[in-house]
C-alpha cells in the first residue's frame, strides 16, 4: 500500500488529478487543475441522448482535463485501455505493488460502495486506486469523505462496463512531474483556452452561442405540451445540478480557480473576474430554481419567456467576462 492522503472533490476527474500531482511533488488544488486544463465550456448536443433528452453539458468531454492538464504541465502520463479484462486487473496489480498510485475511469452503478440512490449507468467516474489488502483494493474516490474498499470482481465489473463512454478498463499514472512551473505562462494560456472555448466556437451549440440556442429552444416550447415541458425542464435541472458537479458548480470552480490564479501571479484583473464568475454561477442556480417552478406549475399557462430571458442574460455575462479574460490574455503574452 502506498502512503497516500485522501481529498474530497467536488468533481471526480479534476480531484483525482489534483490528487495525483499532488502526491508526486507538484502541490495542486481542485480548482486549479480544473481552470489550468481549460475544463469549462458549454454544450447543447442534440444528437447525444440521456434518457431520450439532448445532452447538455457544462464542462470539457471526459478525459479532456487528463490529457490537457499533464501537456501542459509537462507531465509523462501513461494511459492504457484493455480489451481483456483479465490483463486490465493484471496491470492494475502490478502498478499498486510496484508503489504507483493509478487513475481508473469506471462505471457509478457498479460501486457498492455507493448508496443505492446514487448508482446510476455512467461510465466516465474517475476515482484512484492506491493500494489492495487481499481480494480488496483501496480506493481514494473524490466524491467521499474518507477512503473506500472495493472487491475485486465489483471493481472489476466498473471499470469493464458496457454502454456509452465504456471505460474499457482505463487506467493512467503520471510521471516525471516537475514542481517548476511557469505559472504565469500557464494561467495565461489556460486562460485564452478557455475563452476561445466558451466565445469562438462557430457552431449553434458549443460555447455561448449554445446557451443562447437552449435559450431559443426553452422559449419555443408549446404551454400545450405541459407533460413534456415538465421533463424536459427537469431534465435541464438534472443536468446542471446533479450530473457531476453540474453548471453553476463549474462556474464556481472556476472562479475559485480565477481568484487563486490572480493571487499566484500578483494579478487583481482575475480576482475580479472571480467575483464576476460567482455571481454568473449565481444567476445559473436562479435559472434552475426557474426551472423547477415552471416545471411544477398547475391551474395556469405558463410563459417560458422569462426563463429563456434569464439564459440570454446569462450568456451575456459569460461573453462579456471571456472577451475581457481573453484580451487579458493576450497582454500578457
């Protein structure tokens, strides 16, 4: 078993790579791993279905925030998908006994560690495993207080799921991870990233110009269809606040990443913005309680109007913020 502390995160792939360089000299917090990897974004996929809804999505596609971050940071990572389940807790085991801690990407509903009501087919969980003790292993996953234990053939049944995003058994360490880092450089970057993310895609449904279509597509719905109405703005409830850390919880990850940048570099530009982003991640969490009332409306006509007004508001915030980080930026470079 290899000596490791446990952090609780508040979303599994940016806690478990804080965790991770962390352990290997390189002092990381959540926040910062997350905005250093340019994790968030918006999207309105309806082409991707959950549950015969369009996906919508808050944050960079999975493994996004593992590849990005260890490029950016110099980092060796090593990652390995196995269409052999068997080599796949064969190589785990030689990485755990040779002393390394190893990412894993695995499906909730095959955890039993996790509450019946929390299990749910989603196959892009990340979570570390750092030692076993006879047929357990030892996990550190993020979104527990304290470290968990886990059978062998339960997380041999998570990692080797079947259905969208299957994990195929990943697994990833890091290597040659240097303490010495150019962080205004990497901030700098990080940042123009993320702005180019959010305000310069071209397409109707990434970035900002997606809020704005969710926004068109809210204020389109008919009063008539009051039972679809009902899932679809549950369903956009689910997605910003129960789907991994959901959207008003990015937005706050990432002003916490924007304050702690600003306090790194010597830099009130992005403390300012922190503040900005707060307050968008508030303005979020308004439009999801909008939401609910609307979804629990009875006896009346609704008017979806003022809710799509709020989105609109909410992606004029964003813009406006992205255009100022973004010419930040670029001074800087």
């Amino acid at each position: 078993m290899t000596p490791f502390e446990h952090r609780q995160s508040a979303h599994c792939e940016s806690g478990v790579m804080a965790s991770l360089l962390t352990h290997a000299g390189l002092p990381m917090s959540e926040p910062m791993a997350f905005g250093l990897a340019s994790g968030l974004a918006f999207a309105y996929l309806p082409i991707v279905k959950l549950g015969g809804m369009p996906l919508i999505a808050y944050r960079m596609p999975p493994r996004h925030l593992i590849k990005t971050l260890s490029k950016r940071l110099g980092v060796r990572l090593t990652s390995r998908t196995f269409n052999n389940p068997e080599q796949g807790r064969i190589a785990l085991d030689a990485a755990l006994d040779s002393g390394r801690l190893a990412g894993l990407q695995s499906s909730v509903f095959w955890l039993p560690y996790f509450p019946p009501e929390m299990r749910f087919h989603f196959n892009a969980h990340n979570l570390l495993a750092y030692g076993r003790e006879g047929n357990e292993y030892l996990l550190s996953d993020p979104v527990f207080e304290a470290p968990v234990r886990c059978a062998a053939e339960d997380l041999q049944k998570a990692r080797f799921a079947k259905g969208a995003l299957a994990a195929k058994g990943l697994m990833y360490y890091l290597d040659d991870v240097s303490p010495d880092q150019d962080w205004e450089a990497l901030i700098r970057k990080s940042v123009l990233s993320t702005a180019r993310i959010l305000d310069g895609m071209p397409l109707p449904w990434i970035g900002i110009r997606g809020i704005g279509h969710l926004a068109k597509r809210v204020e389109a719905l008919d009063p008539a269809q009051a039972k679809y109405n009902r899932l679809y703005l549950t369903h956009i409830v689910r997605m910003q606040e129960e789907i991994g850390t959901g959207g008003a919880g990015f937005r706050f990850m990432y002003a916490s990443f924007l304050q702690e940048a600003g306090e790194k570099i010597g830099d009130a530009t992005l403390q300012a913005a922190s503040a900005r982003m707060t307050a968008v991640g508030d303005d979020w969490r308004q439009f999801a309680s909008a939401c609910v009332r609307a979804s629990r409306s009875k006896g009346e006509t609704p008017d979806f109007r003022p809710i799509s007004e709020m989105l609109r508001g909410i992606a004029g915030q964003e813009r406006a913020l992205m255009k100022e980080l973004g010419a930040w930026a670029r001074r800087k470079g």
